[in-house]
C-alpha cells in the first residue's frame, strides 16, 4: 500500500486553548494511538487533503523530527459547515500485527450482462481488510467478466491468502440487474413469439 508523509511537531500543551490557537494559524490537532502512550501533535491542515480528500487508501508516515511512525487513519472529525479538518485520529502500525482498514473497490473486467443492455450496480464502493501492514491492498480488485443479466458478485469470489475481507460471506459486491430498455425488448419479444402465425394459403 502506498504511504504518505506528513510532517509536523509534538504538542506540548494539548488544553483547549492551545487546541483553539492551532486551528486558528491554520493547523490541525492530531492523536496517534496504539503505542505504549498516546502521541499528540500537530500539523497544517493542507498536509492532509492528499490523506482525507481522496477516495484512495493509504498508510502514513508521520514525521515529527526526532522520529517517524508508521500508522493508519483511524478518525477524522470535520466542522459540519466549513468542512475544515478540526481534529484527526491515527493508530500506529506494529509490522507483526494485523490491522483493519477499507479500502476502495476496483471494477475490472466487461460483464456480458451490461453488453446485452443491463445495468451495472456497484453495492460496496469500500471494503473492510484485514492483513499485515506489508499485505495491506491498494484496492480490492472485482472482476466482473462472468457476470450475466441478473448475476451478483459477492464477496467470496474476491477472496485472497493475503488479507481476510471482514464481511459475511453473502454481501454482494456488484450485480447486474435488467434495465428498463432491456425488460421492454424481452416482453416484446415474448409477444411476439406467442402471436398466432399467418394463415397458411391453400
């Protein structure tokens, strides 16, 4: 999985106050958990659009001078009205331990179903997995070549030795359901097939 650095600078004080003065200089408040104690600290809010303004995955390298941690992006809090980043979550990676993360969904493949005129649905935009740091996925790749009219893809037919996808075995990932267009062709043709053929001439 691809990794982005972002640098910023421990808190010393972690008060409301200083909290408030952070944002207001154009920075966000940030906690990284899943080590021995939390680490606070801080960087500019323009550090993160590539991390939390983008549909993609990734790990983060957070730099803060004296050390670099290696982590994940566990919550993002957003003002309801500005959408300014008020305060960001981080959870450390150990290279020994699984973590969970989503991660987007990667059509690939031509359903025959949608060339006969169905309609492709994309159920699950983001997955849930489940892996070592090193066999964290980019994407989880759905191929829906062997999908016919009326077909679903669920989730077992993605599966992989390198990451567990953490969802019931019947959760579907795409399916191809039968447009308006090609429904009123079928009954067409349905009728068509049932009219009475032409008197036969003597």
């Amino acid at each position: 999985m691809k990794s982005i650095t972002i640098k910023g600078s421990e808190r010393e004080s972690v008060g409301k106050v200083a909290t408030k003065a952070l944002r207001n200089a154009g920075a966000v408040p940030c906690v990284l958990y899943g080590g021995d104690q939390p680490v606070h600290f801080s960087a500019e809010e323009k550090a993160f659009k590539t991390l939390v303004y983008t549909p993609n995955a990734h790990t983060v390298a957070i730099d803060l001078g004296k050390k670099t941690y290696n982590a994940v992006l566990q919550d993002v809090q957003v003002h309801p009205v500005s959408d300014k980043i008020l305060h960001i979550d981080f959870f450390e990676l150990d290279e020994k331990k699984e973590i969970t993360m989503e991660v987007p969904v990667k059509i690939t493949g031509t359903s025959p179903g949608v060339l006969l005129g169905g309609d492709l649905r994309l159920n699950q935009r983001r997955l849930k997995v489940r892996a070592l740091p090193k066999n964290l996925p980019d994407f989880v790749e759905a191929n829906i070549s062997e999908l016919q009219m009326g077909n679903k893809l669920y989730v077992t037919k993605v599966a992989t030795d390198n990451f567990k996808l953490m969802h019931p075995d019947n959760t579907v990932i795409a399916q191809v359901k039968i447009s308006r267009a090609a429904m009123k062709a079928a009954q067409e043709a349905a009728k068509a097939a049932k009219a009475p053929a032409g008197k036969k001439k003597k």
